[in-house]
C-alpha cells in the first residue's frame, strides 16, 4: 500500500517570495506522483506529474517539483508566488503497474498575502 | 480534458434521509470513480464504477450505505443513505484520461452535503 504525508497543513507567505511545499511518500513499489491544485470554490485540477526520466517537472504556471528516490519526496516550489496562487496543494501517489487508486496527502494551503 | 458536471453543487440534509449525487461526463469513460473530501482532511476513494458492473468498494465503505448506479459511459450516481452528521463532507466524482495509473484524474466541482 502506498502513503502520503504533507507535513504542512498551511503556508503563509508573502507574494513575491520564494516557497516550498513538502510532500514524502512511503510505497514498496514504483510509483507516479502527482500534484493537484484547488482554487477556491473550484474543483481540483492536476498542476504536474512525474511518470518517468527527469526528476525535475514544471507547470505551465511556474511551479516546479522533483522527485527524490532515495528521500522519497517530490516537494513542490516556486521561486516567487503570487496571490493568484492561494490555494489548496495535495500531493499524490499510485503505483506504476496494475489498477490502484490515487492517494492522495492531507493537503497544504497555501495563504499568498500581498 | 474532461468535463465533469456534479448535482447538486451543495444541499443541507436532515439526519435519517438519503440524499443521490449526479455525475455527467462529456465523453465515454470506462471508470469513473467517487471520492470524499471530509473537512480538513484529504480525499479518500469509496468505489469504482464500471458500466455494466457492480461498483467495487474501497475498505471502510459498503453498498448498503453508498449504492452507486452505472447506466452508462457518460453518467453515474452515488447515494448517501441514512445520513448522519459525520456524512458531511464534500462528494466528488472523477475519471482518468490517458494511459493507465499515469493518466491524469479530472474532477467534478463536488457536491458539499451537510447533514443536520
């Protein structure tokens, strides 16, 4: 079975600045990782994955995570938010082979303040 | 993509009755799948639906208390029976696009049940 810990359950930080986002999985297969996103008042959306070759993936909108075997971690950054970026982030995890469900982490709400 | 459509958006139910969730899709899937998002904790799959077959349950959840029905590829239902205030919770309902576990999940806005 897999597991996924986001030991932050909130982030406050002011836009511009720099933050991370942690997120550690615990699974004794290979694994595909994900990040969602969720506006408020909207339904969740996948913001980027990692299946294969690169550790380091990016979104569209600035945000980046890397894959970490030996930590077993895919923490999730941006080198400067904006207030756009308030949200909640939950980090997933299924493993590569045969039908499983998505686990999905508790959450981290990420509060941008100007 | 993915165009998921949930009804209701929210409801605010009394304890005892049973209240269905709608979910249209805009094109064939051969899963869709219906989470729970419990307040201040994460989403947590209760069944996997198939068209043609019985939903297939994760643990902790039975039929008796979700029956969910599949008539079609595009369209599902979840019904939360004999609701009590520990229901309430947001229900949301899901397909996968792409090639196995690494396709991507799209997600319905979600139904936000509160029982009283």
């Amino acid at each position: 079975a897999q597991s996924v810990t986001q030991l932050d359950s909130q982030v406050p930080v002011f836009e511009e600045a720099p933050v991370e986002l942690r997120c550690n999985y615990s699974s004794s297969v290979s694994v595909y990782l994900f990040w969602y996103v969720q506006y408020p008042n909207q339904g969740l959306q996948l913001l980027l994955k990692y299946l294969s070759g690169s550790t380091l993936v990016e979104s569209i909108n600035g945000f980046e995570a890397e894959f970490n075997k030996s930590q077993t971690s895919f923490h999730l950054r941006k080198p400067s938010v904006h207030i756009s970026d308030t949200a909640e982030y939950f980090c997933a995890v299924t493993p590569r082979t045969g039908f499983q469900k998505l686990v999905f982490g508790t959450g981290t709400r990420l509060l941008v303040s100007p | 993509s993915a165009v998921i459509s949930q009804k209701p958006s929210r409801d605010i139910c009394q304890r005892g009755t049973s209240l269905t969730i709608q979910c249209q899709v805009d094109s064939q899937v051969t899963m869709m799948f219906w989470y729970r998002q419990q307040p201040g904790q994460s989403l947590t799959l209760i069944a996997t639906a198939n068209q043609g077959s019985e939903a297939t349950y994760e643990s902790g959840f039975v039929i008796d208390k979700f029956p969910i029905s599949r008539p079609n590829l595009t369209f599902s239902t979840l019904t939360v029976s004999n609701m009590s205030p520990e229901d309430s919770s947001i229900y949301l309902c899901s397909v996968r696009r792409g090639q196995g576990n690494g396709g991507e999940l799209f997600f319905g806005e979600g139904s936000r049940l509160t029982v009283l």
